[in-house]
C-alpha cells in the first residue's frame, strides 16, 4: 500500500559529523587509553559500526575517581561559585553551537528521529546546562539553610534512551552544587558523551571536574562499588536500580534513582479527541517508546472507546517509520538487537495471554532493527503487557466507566513515574491529578520536559528528583540535610 | 499517702485504633533502670506487623487527604492532651530512662513541644518545597511535594519518649501513615503515647505503635511491599545495613541512623520530612 502522503527523501547530512575509528576513555582533561577490552558501537537503523569504545576496567574507574576527588579538594571545590557558574554557561552556549553536530551523531549511535534529536535532546540538554549554570552562585536559596555544601565526587550511570539529555540531568546538577563527576554512558550510545568530552575541552573546564569512562555493565558497578564515591545517582531500569540500592546499603553514600515506568493515560469521555490522540501518539511512540514516563498504559472511558481507537488507528497509519537521518521520519530504530528481542517477546506474550494486537501496513527497512506501532486491545489489567515495561512503540488499552475506576487502574502498578489526563473539565483536571501516586502528570498534554520542572518518579519508579530547585538537594548537604 | 491499692495499667499494642493484645499472646518482662520489674509488655509479632501495614494504608487515603490545616490541628490535640497527661509520661520517662524527675519532664516538654512544631509545619511544606514552574513553552507547570505512603519507623532505643516523638511526628506531618516499633527496653512511653493518639481525633490506622523488638520485626518491614519508606533510627548498626539492603528490593525510601543516637533536642528542620515526601509535578497547556 502507498502511504497516505508521499514524501522524498529528506536526509540530514551526516557529513557535520567526525566520528573517530576508535575512543579512549575522557579522564582528568584527557582522552587516555584504558586497561581493558574494548567494544563496538553501532547504528541500530543499519547495523554498520561507528566506532570502537573502551571498556573501562576497575582500574580506569579508579583513575578516573581519582582524578575527579584532586578536582574536587583543589580546583572545583574551592573555586567562586560565580566562575563555576560561568564554566556551565559556556558548556550551554558550546552545545547550542554545535547542536547539530550533537543532534545527527545522537540519531546515529541511538536511532532516534533526527526530528527529535535535532528539536528536543540536544536542545533541551543545553537548557538544562544554563539552567543550572545559573544555581550556582545561589544555593544559599535552595531551601537547604545557608551555605550548603557539595556532596564531593558523584558517580553517575546513565541509559541509552536519551543518552545526551540524561547526560545533561547528571552533569549539569553536579558541577552547579561544586560537586565533580564520573559518568559511565550507556553500552550502546557512548559517542555523544565522549563528543561532550570535547566540548568540556573547549570550554576551558578544569582536568577531573567531568571525566567519561565508557563501557557496560560491570565498569557501572565498579564505579557504584568504589569507596572514595560520595553520591550515586542512576537512571535506568528498576532491576539494576534494586542492585544499585542493595550495593550502597550500609555506606555514607547518597543515592538517587530515576527507574522504569508503565505510565497510564487516561481519557474521558468529554477530552477533546483529536488533542487526545495526538498526546496518545506522543506517549507512547515519541522515542520509539523508549521513554520510562511512556503512556503505555491508555485508559479510556467506555463510551468513548469506538470513536477514539479509530481516530488513534487512522493517525498511526500515517507515522512514518524509517531513517532516522531523513527530517520526515516520526520512528527510528530500535535501539539494539537485545532490546527488539524483548519487545517483541512481551507482544507475543501479550497475545498469547489474549489481547488483540494491531498494527497499521508498514514496510520496515531490510537492515537493523525495527518494529512497528502496535496497540494492543482487549488487554485486563493482569496481563504482562498491561504490568511489565516494554520499553518500546507498544501502547496496551484498557477501559473504565467512572472517575474512580480510572483512578483505582491508574495506580494499579508497582510504579509511578507519570501519568496523562484528558478531560476539559478543569475540576475533573485537579481531583484526579491529586489522586494519581506518579512525579509528573501532563494533564491535556504528554511527555513535556523543561529543566525547571522536576521529574522523578514515586514508589518502585525511584526517589530523589531531576531539575528545579527540589533537584538541587540530590547533590548537596545543608543544615536541614 | 493513702493506702489505697493502685490499678495498675496493662500495657497492649495500639494497633488500627484499637489496643490488642498481640497475636502471638507473648509478652515480655519491663524493668526500670535498676532493673525492678515494671509491666509486661506485648511483644509483638510479623502478623501484628502485618496487621497494622493493612491498617496504616487503610488509613492513608483519608489521612493524606485531609486539608493541610486539618491535619495541623490534629497533630496540635495530641500535643494538647499530652500537656494534661505530661506527668504520667514523666514518670514513666524517669523510670525506664533512670532520669531525675525534672530531666524526665523536660523531655516530655520538648516532646510537647515538638508535636506543636510539627503541627504547625503541615500548612507550610506546600509552600517551602513546592514550586510554580517557569516552563520555556505556553504551560502551566506547578510541583507540590506530597506523603510518600506508608512509613515503618524503628523508634530510638534510648530516647524512649521524646526520641520516639521526634521520629512519628514529622512522619504524620508530612500525610503519611506510620508502623511504629518502639523502644525494646523502653516500651511504655509507646503505648501512653498511643492512648494520647486515640484521644485526639488521630483516625485509627495512622499511626499504629507495636512494642516489642526491631530485630525482630525490622526485617519483615524492610522487605515488605506495601511499606513505601522506612526510618531506621532505633536500628543497631550492623541490622541497619541489612535493612537497607532488604528495603532496596522494593526501591523504599531509606531514612539511615547516626552511629550514635543523636541528641532529640536540636532542632531537626525538615530532615525528617524531606526523606517522606515526593514532589508531584503538574502540566496543562495554557491557550484559549
């Protein structure tokens, strides 16, 4: 079938991108080699490898702790807020000069749409930087008494969804509280942290404040595992988040948790339909669904089910699926063969359990991976794809009659990271948004993000918040701490 | 004095509102400082822990909805019937605590006194740690800190009155609900406390207090998964770790102990509110 609308190719040019045969590791200003293996990175859209990467080994880690506590006790500790300030503000200014650079390699290592990379990541990952930039010579005012003091050296570990944002949310907190860094990106997108490393260098920051140390999972446990590591902060799924927290127990060390998600949203019968459909299509396939505050989990009033599951099907046959590069492309590619296998285990297992699934005609690329908008119906409550975190384009739809029942499926999980309410009754809006046990609801919108709002998520979702004033207490210490 | 035979008190668990006996029909012997005997006290069981995870979530809807003010004058009654009960609390202060009789009443004043603290914090923490969000696009954007659930707190070893107070108060404050362990030694200030609780308009549930042994009862709190955070300060050191470890399973805030139990005097700001609140943060698109 030809698609509804047919568009040329519109590619991004990858030409702005130098992407080096092989990286070390950043450690103290440098890129250095490590002491272990190294692995390859690779364009999920194509399967070609970009790069070879280091596998940071114990002893880099420990180098690189190093380094940073030196930065920490003599440059960065010590120095005027106001110059820690300015350092930020530079590293801002860098990223949004080099956005598109930053915004093509993040849609070649991740395989998200340039379209997102290019107006959402690499954008608002600067803003997150001036935002913070902006703290440091005012934490007297973080609401923790009168000068609170930096937690000294943060290990941070981060996932492959947004790896130059989270990256962003680590970083820019930190340095703003006088704290330095060691950040482990994620196994399969380590290139835009190792790219920021170059930027760090332009901007002049002192050697150790932020260092890269690459790899998977064992070189993230080795960095949460180190002793001279003040505060640990991780985002990524709950499982290792479990282990994170198991592994800090009994130690001095701070931690902060930002986990897995099954986000409901949830439609009333008086939601303005097209808006609706709209948000729905933004929470769950914005990413390729690789998103922890997705709204996988769509609630919809009973008597409205009919009208609006036709109205999402109609809107999802016209996404487009393919090149990431191409400016048309709404979803990219799964982001590695592993996490394709797991998506496409929990649709089998969402049929086998008795849900319907659709998907609309699409043809996929012949190379890397892949796999299309799918919404799922008839789905109970019990079922796996209504419990578990797929992490991908797969949006389960389920139904309730009155407000209470909708609020009673909405809290029906084990997390609560975010939640979505469509309804133009503005009472409605605020009972059920007091009700909901999630850290961000969009209330006639989904998936919405700026560095002065908070994010973080309730129970098994994580503690501890990301952005705004509340996210400065993850890195200090003050008298009310 | 007169020759009257005193009615002595029997000593039970406040549990859901109501004071059971535990479950488990044990009980254990109470002694002052020098070591006379006391009361029995209940020692409670995993199935009274259990029982009261059930009646603290039962009570949390109601509690953490409440209007801030509400619960500001709830928690301002149980300081004002422990004021008319400070002697009772006195004695038994000085006599599981070894203290003379003024050191025991100064700490059941600061006990009051710090329920009157926390009373008054309840309309506030809305407007300390909330914040109206600046949002670079045409949103409305606010965060409001909220309870985080359902509380297990291991009371103070020691400071069987005034730490023990020091510890529920902030919890409730902040709109959650409690599963108290008390002091093992020093159990009776708990259950005194609890006939204050179920006398000032406190709904049964919010906060339930067992007597009894954290080593005991810790480990199936901690790992319990309807207990959304837990405070370890009556936790010996090396059970703490273990608890820590044990909550990390179902990823529950984690309030850690001092090695040294601290001074209940100071002034704890918010550091025993922040750990039981989670910030909720609200969009809606502005337009017309």
């Amino acid at each position: 079938m030809t698609s509804l609308f047919e568009y040329a190719p519109a590619p991004e040019s990858r030409s702005i991108v130098d992407v080096r045969p092989s990286y070390g590791l950043f450690v103290d200003g440098e890129f250095t080699d490590g002491t272990g293996s190294t692995m390859k990175t690779v364009n999920p859209a194509t399967e070609e490898v970009l790069s070879e990467v280091t596998v940071g080994s114990s002893e880099d880690v420990d180098r690189a702790v190093r380094a940073a506590r030196r930065a920490f006790t003599r440059v960065w500790g010590p120095m005027r807020p106001a110059d820690r300030g300015k350092y930020l503000f530079r590293i801002a200014r860098l990223l949004q000069e080099r956005a598109r650079e930053f915004a093509v390699l993040e849609s070649l290592d991740n395989g998200k749409p340039i379209r997102e990379s290019r107006d959402f990541d690499v954008p608002q990952a600067a803003a997150h930087f001036f935002h913070h930039a902006g703290w440091a010579d005012k934490l007297d005012h973080a609401g923790l008494g009168p000068a609170p003091r930096p937690l000294g050296v943060a290990g941070q570990v981060i996932p492959w969804n947004f790896p130059m944002l989270m990256l962003a949310w680590k970083i820019a907190p930190a340095l703003a509280t006088g704290n330095t860094v060691v950040l482990k990106p994620a196994e399969t997108t380590p290139l835009t942290a190792l790219l920021f490393a170059e930027v760090c260098q332009q901007a002049d920051l002192p050697p150790g404040v932020v260092n890269i140390v690459t790899g998977a999972g064992e070189t993230g446990r080795s960095l949460v595992a180190h002793p001279d590591v003040d505060k640990v902060a991780f985002t990524g799924s709950t499982e290792v988040g479990r282990e994170i927290a198991r592994s800090v127990a009994g130690t001095q060390k701070r931690l902060t948790l930002e986990l897995g998600g099954k986000a409901a949203n949830i439609v009333f019968d008086d939601a303005p339909i097209d808006q609706a459909v709209e948000g729905i299509v933004r929470g769950i396939f914005f990413n390729q669904g690789h998103v922890c505050c997705a709204g996988s989990r769509l609630l919809v009033q009973e008597s409205v089910h009919d009208e609006l599951l036709a109205s999402l099907q109609r809107r999802i046959g016209t996404l487009r699926i393919g090149d990431p590069l191409d400016k048309n492309t709404d979803i990219g590619a799964i982001n590695s063969a592993e996490q394709l296998v797991r998506i496409r285990e929990l649709s089998e297992i969402g049929e086998a359990e008795g849900a319907r699934r659709w998907q609309p005609e699409c043809t996929l690329p012949d190379r890397g991976w892949w796999f299309p908008p799918t919404v799922f119906t008839d789905v109970s409550a019990a079922h796996r794809i209504a419990r578990d975190e797929v992490f991908g384009p797969v949006l389960s739809v389920l139904t309730f009659r009155t407000p209470d029942e909708a609020v009673a499926k909405a809290n029906n999980t084990t997390y609560g990271l975010s939640a979505g309410v469509w309804t133009e009754k503005g009472s409605r809006i605020l009972s059920i948004t007091d009700r909901l046990r999630a850290g961000v609801v969009w209330a006639n919108t989904f998936n919405e993000f700026d560095p002065t709002s908070p994010f973080g998520g309730y129970k098994q979702s994580g503690y501890g918040r990301e952005g705004g004033r509340q996210g400065l207490a993850a890195y200090l210490q003050g008298d009310d701490r | 004095m007169s020759d009257r035979l005193a009615v002595r008190k029997t000593y039970k668990l406040y549990l859901g509102g109501a004071f059971p006996r535990s479950e488990s029909g044990r009980t254990y012997e109470v002694t002052d400082a020098r070591g006379h005997f006391l009361a029995n006290a209940a020692r409670a069981s995993r199935k009274d822990a259990r029982d009261a995870v059930v009646a603290a979530r039962g009570a949390f809807a109601k509690w953490s909805g409440a209007t801030a003010y509400n619960r500001g004058q709830v928690l301002y009654r149980v300081a004002e019937v422990m004021e008319g009960r400070a002697a009772q609390f006195a004695e038994e202060v000085a006599a599981g605590e070894g203290l003379s009789a003024g050191k025991a009443r100064a700490a059941v004043d600061a006990a009051i006194d710090r329920w009157v603290w926390y009373a008054g914090w309840t309309d506030k923490l809305a407007g300390v740690l909330g914040s109206s969000n600046p949002v670079a696009g045409p949103y409305f954007g606010f965060s409001v800190p909220e309870p985080t659930g359902v509380v297990a707190v291991l009371a103070p070893q020691r400071s069987s009155l005034l730490g023990l107070v020091s510890v529920v108060a902030p919890v409730l404050a902040a709109g959650n609900t409690a599963v108290v362990v008390s002091s093992l030694a020093r159990p009776l200030p708990a259950i005194t406390l609890g006939e204050v609780l179920a006398t000032s308009d406190v709904p049964g549930g919010v906060a339930n207090l067992l007597t009894g042994d954290a080593a005991e009862l810790g480990p199936w709190l901690a790992e319990h998964a309807d207990v959304d955070g837990i405070d370890l300060a009556g936790a010996p050191t090396p059970l703490a770790m273990e608890l820590e470890r044990s909550a990390a399973g179902t990823i529950k805030r984690v309030l850690r102990a001092p090695a040294e139990e601290p001074d209940w005097t100071a002034d704890p700001g918010l550091s025993r509110m922040r750990p039981f609140l989670e910030t909720k943060s609200v969009w809606h698109p502005m337009g017309v």
